[in-house]
C-alpha cells in the first residue's frame, strides 16, 4: 500500500465530515467511525470482512478494546485506529476540559503499547472535536497548541516532562496507561464547517 493511498483516505474522510458538519447532521462518535469506515474502504478496495471492529486489546488489562483494526495484508501493513470524538455537552453544562484533553493522550499511549508489541503495524489516532475543546487545546496558556495544531507532516515527541507541564487532573487522565515515551506525526490537521475540526495522528516509537 503506497502511503498516498491512506493519505487519500485520510483526505477524503476529512472531506466527508465537512460535508456533514456543513448540512447539521446529527453526528455521535459512531458517526464518525462509520465516515472513516466508508472513507478507507472505498480508497484501499477493502470489504466489510477486511475490518475487526473493537477486538480485545492485547497489551492491556481490563478487556480494553481496539476501535478499529485492518490485519495485515500483502499490499499493507497492520492498521489499527483509535476514535475519539469531544463535543459539547448536551445540556449546556461546562465540560471537564483538563480532563478531556489527558484522555486524549492516553489514547496515544494505549496505541504506543499496541505499536511497541507490534513494530510493523502503523497505529493511528482519529480525533475530532468541536469549538469548545478546541479552544481550550489551542490557548497558549494551556500548553497544548503544539499537538493540537501541529501541521500535516510534522511530529512532536511527548514524554513524562511533556505531560507533567499541565494539570494534576490532565496529568492523572493522561496517565490511566501510563505515560511513555513516543513520537507522534500529524497526517491530517483540518478545520471543518461549523467549529468542527478532525486532527489524525501517526504514533510511532522513537
């Protein structure tokens, strides 16, 4: 699989969001998973059976699951996806903004423990969010900027010192699998209609 092939795929979901975000269709977290789905499958030729839909993750306790996972094939390598999809609460009600934003990375090190076991698979992570959150991850003061807006292309190293310049309720939700050492490159950075935004993330081991 060429690495054009993805970013295709990577592009075109960022495309299919903006077209739904623009028409205020109702959109949950499976809405999203369901848009990648549809997205990836038309750009690499895969059929349903081709996608493993929240296996049992094998480096972590606790039954955890795997979102996403396309098993190796001979035109591609392992590809596993982790989902998370932030939006305002409801009913109106503040949202634990610190604390979002550690689960955030603690998905990245959930996928760096998939990654470190499984050298040649190629672990992503799939974050969209609307304003609220993605304001609060781009203010200076809150040290984020750099991985929320961190352009295609580029990558950023987190480590404990990376983490531990935040909150005590960021550094606690962060660290549910522990904090590691990793790199992660950014694959899509794209704003969407109506205060949405889609970032996915590549994490890779240093």
């Amino acid at each position: 699989m060429s690495s054009e092939k993805l970013q295709s795929a990577f592009q075109k979901f960022g495309d299919l969001l903006d077209t739904r975000f623009s028409k205020e269709v109702f959109t949950t977290e499976d809405s999203v998973r369901y848009t990648f789905f549809y997205a990836i499958s038309s750009e690499l030729e895969l059929v349903p059976h081709d996608i493993i839909l929240e296996s049992e993750h094998p480096n972590i306790d606790g039954h955890k699951e795997i979102d996403m996972l396309i098993p190796e094939k001979k035109d591609y390598p392992e590809l596993v996806f982790e989902f998370k999809y932030d939006r305002k609460i409801p009913s109106g009600k503040n949202s634990p903004r610190p604390q979002k934003a550690g689960h955030l990375f603690a998905d990245i090190f959930r996928q760096f423990r998939y990654k470190k076991e499984h050298q040649k698979s190629k672990c992503f992570l799939i974050y969209v969010t609307d304003f609220e959150q993605a304001n609060y991850l781009s203010k200076e003061e809150n040290r984020l900027d750099d991985f929320f807006n961190l352009p295609t292309g580029q990558t950023l190293q987190i480590n404990s010192d990376y983490v531990n310049n935040h909150s005590d309720t960021f550094i606690n939700a962060a660290s549910t699998y522990e904090i590691h050492e990793c790199k992660i490159l950014s694959c899509l950075n794209m704003d969407l209609e109506n205060s949405h935004y889609v970032r996915i993330y590549e994490i890779q081991i240093i």
